[in-house]
C-alpha cells in the first residue's frame, strides 16, 4: 500500500488557490527579516533596530498607565468577556467620534466609527470595499507596501503618485490629476508620513480635497501616526475637509500610545454630505466587518478610559523623545559620507534618506547597503526599495537616544569604510 507521500499528485483533490500571487510578496516584516538573517552572531555589540516601527521594547516608551490599567478593569468589570456586535460596541465607537472629534469641524457620531483590528484591518475594509471590477486606486510612492499586498489581493488596480522630496514629501498633485481616469475610486494619503516623517500642512491638504472632489473619488486619510508631530506644521485631520469630498479617516491606538499588539484601530467616515452613504459604502463596510474577525471585546471595553483619561503629559513626554530623536538622527547623518537627508523628518518615526552610491567602492544598491551593513555593524535599516523608493533607505529613529547615537555611528564608520 502507497502511503500518502508517494502518492501520485493528481490523486489529491486540493490545489492551491491560483489567485493569491505566490511572488514573495514585498513586506516590511518580511524584508526586515531578511536583513536580520545577515547578522553576524559573534558580533558581541547590541544589534541597533532602526528598521521597525515598533518601539514598545524600550522602557522609555512603555504605554501609560491610565491604559495598562484601563484594561485591568475592563477585564475585572466581567462585562467584556461576550461577543461584541461586528462593527464595536457602542462606548467604545462613541469614544474615538469624540476623541476625533476633537480636532474636526464637523463632529462626528457613533455611527461614522467601526473598529477594527488595529489600522491594518481598516485598511483591508475599505480596499475590499472599492474593489470592483476594473477599478483602480492611486496610491503615495514612497508608501506603506500593505496597501499594494491588499490591492493586489483584492484585484483592485493600483496606480503611484510621487511624494515630492524636494517639496517636503507634498503629494504631486498634477501627478494625481493626470493618473486618475473614470475607473479611479480613491487616492491614500499617509498623514504624518510614514516613510517620510513629513506632516502636510492644512493648506496642502485642502488641495488634496480639491482635487479629488475635481475627480470624484474619496480620500483615505491613514492617520495611524496622529499628533506625532514635533516640527513647524500642527497635524490637521484630513476629515476637516470632509464637506469638499468624502474622507475615511483610518487609525489606531498602535502608534500614539505605542501598543501596536492590543490591536484595536478605526474606520471613521468624515462626509457630512452623505455621499457614501448613498452610495452604498456605509452598508457595504458593515457588511464586510460582519465576515471578518473583531477586535477582542477586552480591549473594546479598555478604549473609553485610554482614549478619555490619557494626560497630556504621557504625549507630551513621548513626542519629546521622539522629537529629540529626530535631531541626533537629522544632525548625525549630515556627515555621513554618500547619504543624503532631504528634508528634517517633523512627525511619525521615520525619514528617508537617499544613496549617493557613487561615493560607495563596493555597494550594488540600497538592499546591498543594508545586507552589508547589518552584517558589519549589527545594525538594521530598511531599502527604500521596500517602500517605492530604489536606493533609498527608511530610518527608524524611534528608539532610545543611547541606542541611537551607537546606530548613527556605526552606519557612518561603515559609509566611510566603504568609500573612496
Ligand atoms: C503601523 C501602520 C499601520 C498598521 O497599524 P496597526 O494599528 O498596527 O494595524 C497602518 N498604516 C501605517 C502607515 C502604519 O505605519
């Protein structure tokens, strides 16, 4: 009797499904680890992190209080162990209207907000949601690469416009006009930026509803790093802007509060014209939420108290940091042989910085930059490649200073080492 392995193929029914693309599928997670494999393990210095937008390893940035024990009494109160409804349970959706709210015009309702699991689920809702046939969506390069990893899973087209470097990562707006056609639903814009560190200001981000209202699509405003903003511009929610063109703000408590592994995140829909509505979008997230998994009800119950009770003081000390972190990393790559900072990153946790590869003897590209350099100086970038940006790298600077200044000055002992 054969056993089950030597069994011919064709005796088994199941195949694969020959829709999901079985390229390996550019991800953050997955490229970072790749680098990290590159590691030489006798190498007795700290492995430097400055590829991952996840900071809550280091003590500085551990959560606040007010949050840690939001969620001790949510669990101790014995009223969250049930299933929630598909789209949150009401005080926790009429938390975040209030807590967006606070900076919007027009207010918002329980009934704009659906909570999702973190920023990433939001952010597969509203792709699948505008998903037909033939549509197309215009996506910010350089970007966030789930964004392509869910379109593209979703069969839905997607279209780059360029960030301007040398305009503080502004959106090309002609770009934008001259990409979208009748087929185009929607353009993303990230605000602050990730990769860019950028903050739009209010000005620019009027313009962005302008025109998009000019080509009738929505804006998806990806506001997961809201308030991180530490230079010349405020962060202005992109719903202020809601009553030019429909805007679904998405976020999540992952980055202001730095727990991006309590999964909880939103969809807010800031259009007091009621165009979505109309549409048939309003019904359809629902719809879509109530096929896919919900945030765990624990954390739904915990979101009144973090969202209402954190103290200024929790974000003013985090944006310190940050902001302080930004400088050591903007002032120590300023001599750093073959690496070009264009713009001092005012928000999220990122900044890029471009290759000057001719300065470098032996370095193909920037995947090559990071390969060599994780395993000469144990410390770990990410390509621009990664994000749209070939020869490019994205900096993480959200970690403890220390840390950071060992970072800067190993990657510059490595530029100068490898330099003519
Ligand atoms: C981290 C991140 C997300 C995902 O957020 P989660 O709440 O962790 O799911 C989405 N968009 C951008 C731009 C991010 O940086």
């Amino acid at each position: 009797m054969e056993n089950g392995s030597t069994l011919k193929k064709k005796y088994w029914r199941f195949r694969r499904n020959q829709e999901m693309n079985m390229s390996p599928e550019i991800t953050i997670r997955g490229v970072r680890y790749m680098i990290m494999s590159k590691l030489n393990k006798s190498d007795t210095r700290p492995v430097i992190p400055l590829a991952h937008g996840d900071p809550s390893a280091f003590p500085c940035f551990r959560t606040a209080q007010i949050a840690e024990d939001a969620i001790i009494h949510s669990i101790r109160s014995a009223k969250f162990n049930g299933y929630g409804p598909n789209i949150g349970i009401l005080p926790a959706r009429r938390a975040v209207a209030e807590y967006l709210s606070q900076d919007l015009p027009n207010k918002l309702t329980e009934d704009d907000v659906f909570l999702t699991v973190g920023c990433t689920q939001a952010i597969q809702t509203i792709l699948t949601v505008l998903a037909n046939p033939k549509a197309n969506i215009l996506l910010p390069k350089p970007g966030f690469p789930y964004y392509e990893a869910v379109a593209n899973s979703c069969h839905l087209e997607v279209r780059h416009f360029d960030l301007l470097p040398e305009k503080d990562w502004e959106v090309d707006l002609d770009a934008v006009e001259a990409l979208a056609d009748e087929n185009t639903v929607a353009m993303v814009i990230i605000n602050p930026g990730n990769p860019c560190g950028n903050i739009f200001t209010c000005e620019h981000l009027e313009k962005v509803a302008k025109t998009a209202k000019k080509l009738g699509i929505l804006v998806i405003s990806d506001e997961v790093y809201d308030h991180l903003a530490f230079g010349k511009n405020p962060f202005v929610p992109m719903g202020t802007f809601g009553s030019i063109t429909p805007v679904v703000t998405l976020g999540s408590i992952s980055k202001r509060w730095i727990v991006p592994g309590w999964r909880l995140g939103w969809l807010a829909i800031n259009d007091p014209n009621n165009i979505l509505k109309e549409h048939g979008i309003i019904d359809c997230i629902t719809r879509h939420l109530s096929i896919s998994c919900d945030p765990s009800t624990i954390i739904q119950g915990a979101i009144p108290d973090i969202l209402g009770k954190t103290k200024e003081d929790f974000f003013l000390k985090i944006i310190n940091i940050i902001k302080e972190a930004a400088n050591i990393c903007y002032e120590g790559l300023a001599d750093v042989p073959g690496v070009i900072c264009p713009s001092k990153p005012e928000g999220s946790m990122f900044v890029m910085v471009k290759l000057d590869l001719s300065v470098f003897e032996d370095i193909k590209d920037d995947v090559d930059f990071c390969l060599m350099l994780a395993k000469e100086e144990s410390v770990i970038i990410l390509p621009g490649i990664t994000v749209g940006l070939k020869n490019w790298l994205r900096i993480t600077f959200a970690i403890e200073h220390l840390a950071l200044e060992d970072g800067i000055k190993r990657l510059k002992a490595f530029c100068e080492r490898h330099s003519d």
